[in-house]
C-alpha cells in the first residue's frame, strides 16, 4: 500500500487543527472517510479534502506535502504509525505523543513535542518556545521518547521535562531545561541565560561553556561511565549525535539549581 | 564405552532445576574486572552452604560490555528465585561496588528481572540519580573514586545444577591434571560454570550422614583409602577420584560442557593414568536431569 499523502492546496488563512489526522485515528477509515473528516479552521470546520488532494491509502504511513506553519496539532497523541511532514509544522507538533514518529523537514512552532509520552520526533530546521514542555499550569513536560532538532530551539526548551531526551544540534534559547524534574538535554550549539533555571534533577549535556546562574556550584572535571552508553544509544540517529567524534566521557560537572532541589546537573564537554 | 583406553561407565549425572542468573562487570582493566569477579564469585561453591553456586563464565573484549571497557561475565545458580536475588544484591554491594573503577550491567535482558543495581542506589544518600537509556535504567551513584554506575536489573532465568563427571585415576597428580585440562575446554562453552574452586571437586559428597545434623557427607564409596573398609565403588588401581560439576542455562549447554570436558580427559588415556569415567546420581529419583555419559559421548 502507498502512503497516505496529503498535499495542501494553498497556504491557509487561518490556523488548522490537525489532530483528527493522527495515524491511530484514521486505522479503520477508508480514504473516503478521512477525505470527509473535518478540521477546525479559524472559526469554520473545513472537509479534509477541500484543503489537500489526497493520494495512497496507507493510513499508518501519513506523508503532509507543502506544509504550512498554520498547520497545528500534528501527530497530536499519535500512538504508533509515522508522520512525516514536507515543509513547516505549526504549534503543538506531537503533542502528548504516545508512540509511532514524526519527521518534519521544515520549522515548527511552539511546544513541539509538549508533554510527549513516548516515541521519536524529528525537526530538521528551527523549533519554538517550549520544546518539550509543559502545557501551561501543568507540571508535567516530557515524559518519555527522544526529541532531534537540527536547528536551533527558542525558549524554554524542556521546561518541566521529567524523563527522555532532548537532543538538539544547534542553539538553544533562554531557560533551556528551566524547572526540570529529570530527564537529558543535549545542546550541541550555544546556550542562553538562565540555564536550567529551578532545575531538580536531570542533566544538561552541553558542548560549549554556558553562562551559568551563581546558584550552579562547580563539582570538577570527571570521567563518567554512562556518557559512553548514552552516546552509544544515538549510533542509530541521522545526526551529528551519531558522529563517534561528537562523543565523550570527560566533563566538567555542575550541580544545581541549588535554588531548588540541587541534583541536577550541567555537564560541560572538556 | 572405552575411549583411548579409559571406561566410560554406563551411568548417567543427576541434575536439578535452578534459578539462574548473568552479570558483567566492568572496569578501568582486565585486572581490576577480574579482582571484582572473583570477589562476587567467591564462596559460591555449592548451595549446601553458599545459598548460591556462582562462577565466572567468561573474559568479555571491549566491544562486548556495554560501557566498551574492559569486561567479566559472572553467573549464580540457587534453587530459588528468592535466594538467588538476595544472594546477588548482597554480593554485588560488597564486592563489585566496593571494588575501584567497576561497574555492573544484566548479563541477561529477558527473564524475570531481580534487583541489580536497585536498591544499590540508597548507598548514594540522596545524592544517586539514575538514566534511561534505550529502556534501561541505569543508576549512578556516588563514590569516592567517582560514580559507581549499575543498571537497576537483570534477568532471572530457568536453569540446571549440578551435571558432573567423575574422573578416576592412578594417581592424585594424573586426576588432577586431566581435570584441569578437562577445565580449560569447558571454559569455552558460553552459559556455563563449574563453581568449585578452579572448576574441580576433590570431595565429592552422597546424601545423608551417620550424623543427624549433616543433610551432606563423603561419597564413601568414591574414597580411595576406603577401597577396603566400605562398600567401593573403585577397583584397585585407582588412587584419587575428582569431580567436576557444571551448571548450565539449558540442557544442551550442559551436555555440551560435558562432552569436550569427557573429551579432554579421555585425549590423555590410559596411558596418562586416567582409568574410568563415571558420574554422581542418587538413582535418578531426585532429579528430573538425566545426563547420561555413554549418550553424551555416542
């Protein structure tokens, strides 16, 4: 079977929610089905086919061509199944997701990836605020599966994050990894202010010297055994986190957010 | 059966169900890898007092342990799921966390999983924190010499104790050096042990004693200096009988183990001084394993 693929027609005025579209949901539709099925557009609810042509039938395997940054809510609590997406992706991109993967080859918005339980998301180009986060007022981010951006990423990124990894090739804004529970950030760019601003626990993996807040204490340089299983565990990715150069064991170790509960960490490649 | 001159007796070895389990220790070296193994593995002869029979099965390369260190596979056998766990946790606190620059990771990834690495954690104080990493969690606690990192389980498996041979020979030196030739093969067999001390038993026991507190005694009938004061089973040109008992993760890595450790035995013949092969049953109503030696050697 072909993949589904959805081409959309021209660049929409209003914001699109996508979430109707995610793999799990469209299972046991027909392509006349999911041709009838209706998005939130603006005010209006729009049939899926007045905005995309609509080829293939392979429901599991979800192709959306010219993508928009209007385009919200893609692969929202997508629970096995891929998505990948040929352009930009809008807010709330794999949000809540539970399993499966989505790869978009363009931008995406803010929270991306908010509250993901489990699964693999890939951005080739830049990522908003709140990468990873919390949705507002709730106190649990990301709680499982890996995040890859290529790009840089805004602020915010992990904010509340509990568990998984944020793996990014670029830069990262202020508050990268602000108010974590645990869980690994890896920055292989610069970083911004206030990092891992009211962090408990989880770790910061960084490759330049950030600006660090004073309630970040110093521990030294050391060598530790579970960077190699960690970077072991990216070989399989189509990144620069894959590159046995990019690898390594010897770190300078900074505890903090003394502020808060001080186990985590911010450690810094030597 | 004769091979090379030496009888095979047409008996069979009597085996056990057991709980079994693998660990791999790491370290900065061979050297500090091995001094920990042999800490973990150290009174882990036999259940009848140890509460776990444990070796180490094999030198593991770098590229084979998860950390790309230099490595050692450890294995225990116990008779229980329970007593196996203890046994584990107990030695992996005493003896790999306190050896320098070693960490611990499963050596099986299916099973049942028993604590490895987690309740090790609460020797960090609060100050521990672990990783999930490719669906392992791994722990990582502080110690003087840096972090001690353990993953939190490995695998519980189904298992067999107590195959063995029997070799019977001239004399104590030729007994023994067949056994440890037997020993250097069956090392190579992968998910198996030979827990005596250097892999070989000189007192093999029988059940029961004339005294009521032992369970265990001397396998009388298997004493050399008793050939004329007990019911032998030797005849008279043998002067010291040696054991060598396997446990092994299946069946047919038993018999395997068996078979080239026969093999090395009966490669010295006769004319090394090594006169029988025979095996310790207890009539083969005990065990529901039967390895039977002429079978093996077919």
């Amino acid at each position: 079977m072909k993949a589904l693929t959805l081409t959309l027609k021209t660049s929409p005025e209003q914001r699109i929610d996508m979430s109707a579209l995610a793999c799990h949901l469209l299972k046991s539709l027909s392509v006349i089905d999911i041709a009838a099925l209706t998005l939130q557009c603006g005010k209006r609810k729009l049939r899926v086919d007045e905005l995309f042509t609509i080829e293939g039938s392979d429901s599991q395997q979800l192709i959306i061509k010219n993508s928009h940054d209007k385009l919200d809510f893609i692969g929202k609590d997508l629970d096995g199944g891929s998505i990948s997406v040929e352009g930009d992706a809008g807010a709330y991109l794999a949000m809540g997701m539970k399993a499966g993967d989505i790869k978009v080859s363009g931008h995406a918005g803010l929270y991306a990836g908010c509250e993901m339980k489990k699964g693999y998301l890939e951005i080739s180009g830049n990522v908003g605020d709140f990468l990873g986060a919390a949705l507002p007022g709730n106190k649990m981010g990301m709680k499982g599966g890996t995040i890859l951006v290529k790009g840089n990423v805004g602020q915010r990124a992990g904010d509340h994050m509990r568990r998984g990894n944020i793996l990014i090739e670029g830069n990262a804004g202020d508050y990268c990894g602000s108010r974590m529970t645990a869980g690994t950030i890896a920055v292989m760019g610069q970083t911004g202010r206030y990092l891992g601003y009211a962090m408990r626990r989880g770790t910061l993996l960084l490759w330049n010297q950030p600006q660090l807040s004073a309630s970040f204490n110093d521990c030294g340089a050391h060598t530790l055994a579970f960077l190699p299983i960690l970077f072991a565990s990216f070989r399989s990715l189509n990144s620069s986190f894959a590159d046995v150069a990019q690898s390594f064991n010897r770190v300078q170790r900074y505890a903090g957010d003394m502020s808060e509960m001080g186990r985590g960490e911010v450690l810094v490649k030597l | 059966m004769i091979i090379n001159g030496v009888t095979i007796d047409a008996t069979f070895a009597e085996a056990f169900p057991m709980k079994a389990t693998r660990a791999i220790i790491t370290a900065q070296n061979e050297k500090w890898a091995m001094i920990s193994a042999q800490a973990m593995t150290g009174f882990a002869t036999s259940v009848i007092a140890c509460g776990c029979e444990g070796a180490i099965e094999r030198v593991l390369d770098p590229s084979e342990t998860p950390d790309g260190r230099p490595g050692v596979a450890v294995m225990f056998f116990a008779m229980g799921g329970k007593g196996l766990a203890k046994q584990l946790e107990t030695r992996a606190g005493q003896c790999v966390l306190t050896s320098p620059t070693s960490a611990l990771f499963a050596g099986i990834d299916g099973g049942i999983r028993i604590p490895l690495g987690k309740n090790l954690r609460y020797f960090g104080d609060g100050f521990q924190s672990s990783k999930v990493i490719s669906g392992k969690r791994y722990w990582r606690i502080p110690v003087m010499d840096g972090e001690f990192l353990a993953e939190a389980t490995t695998g519980q498996v189904d298992a067999i104790g107590g195959g063995n041979f029997l070799v019977l020979a001239e004399s104590q030196p030729q007994a023994l050096a067949a056994c440890e030739a037997a020993i250097e093969e069956m090392r190579k067999i992968p998910n198996v042990i030979m827990p005596f001390p250097g892999g070989v038993v000189r007192s093999g026991s029988k059940v029961g004693s004339k005294y009521k507190t032992l369970g265990a005694s001397t396998n009388d009938a298997f004493c050399p200096t008793l050939k004329g004061a007990t019911r032998t089973d030797l005849s008279p040109e043998i002067e010291s009988v040696m054991e060598i008992v396997i446990d092994g993760l299946t069946k047919e890595d038993i018999d395997k183990a068996m078979r080239v450790g026969i093999q090395a035995v009966c490669d010295l013949g006769a004319q090394q001084g090594i006169k029988r092969i025979s095996a310790g049953n207890y009539g083969g109503k005990l065990g529901p394993f039967h390895f039977h030696l002429q079978e093996i050697m077919a």
